[in-house]
C-alpha cells in the first residue's frame, strides 16, 4: 500500500506539472492527430516528392530535362501551382555504402486529395528518366496567403 501511494501522486501531479510546459504549434498539431488550423489559415494536403538527377547510364537529368518535364508532366496535372527547387541528397544502401546525388524536390498544396496526381508525376519521372525509385512525403498542414491590399485607384 505505502509504494502504491507515490505512483498515484504522481499520476496526479505529472499532467498538473507539465501542463504549463507543453505546447502544441498548430502546424504541429497533424503529427500529434490534432490538425486544427487557425480561422485565417486553411487545411491542405502537403506534398514533396524528391527526385534524384543520376541516370544508370552515368548521365545526369539535365536543367532543360527538369523544365520540359514541368511543362510537359507536372503543370497539366497541378495547374493551380505548385513550387520546385534544386536539392542535394544523401542515403546509406543495403550495403552500407554512402551515396550523395543532386536532386529536385516538387511541392505541392492541394486542398482535394491529390494522391493519383502525385503518383502520376512519380511513375512518369521514373520512366522519362530511368530513376529506381521517388521519394513521396506527405502531410497535413495549415495554410494561408498573406495578400498586399488592392492599389486604391
């Protein structure tokens, strides 16, 4: 009885202790199953896709490759938008060998489930440029467009 007394206070006091020191960011919320977004901000699905630029044959996805794959492949399946950047990768194979490779990352906010969109862009990169594999990283977050007022005229 006397050991079964501390362990209840402390069932007590824990939640009451670090109640005042746990915080939760709205746009942390998702990854603790709480996705609440503010009344300014609207929930969007969040999608990166990464994509690597070494081809098997040695060469490598070129600049003018990437943008003909934007205009060709990307745009009609994300007309709305979406951004891009150049990125550097690296993973440790099988193996245990580190590899490194330049790369692309695509982003893309969707407010509809985009899922077969982002598939379609995955598999047709895998193709057009002979690549194993695409990284998908997907994930709720809380979005809003900070606006400049109309010009007064």
């Amino acid at each position: 009885m006397n050991r079964l007394i501390p362990s209840l206070l402390m069932l007590v006091l824990l939640p009451i202790t670090l109640g005042g020191c746990i915080r939760v960011k709205v746009h942390d919320a998702e990854r603790i199953g709480l996705t609440r977004c503010t009344e300014t901000e609207q929930l969007h699905d969040r999608f990166v896709l990464y994509f690597g630029r070494n081809k098997a044959d040695g060469s490598v996805v070129t600049e003018a490759d990437w943008q003909g794959f934007l205009d060709a492949t990307v745009s009609p399946q994300f007309p709305d938008g979406f951004s891009w950047l150049a990125s550097h990768g690296q993973w440790r194979d099988d193996s245990g060998k580190l590899w490194q490779e330049p790369g692309f990352q695509l982003i893309v906010l969707s407010k509809d489930p985009a899922t077969a969109e982002v598939q379609a862009v995955s598999e047709a990169y895998r193709q057009a440029f002979a690549q194993l594999a695409v990284l998908q990283e997907r994930g709720k977050v809380c979005v809003r467009l900070d606006q400049a007022p109309p010009a007064s005229e």
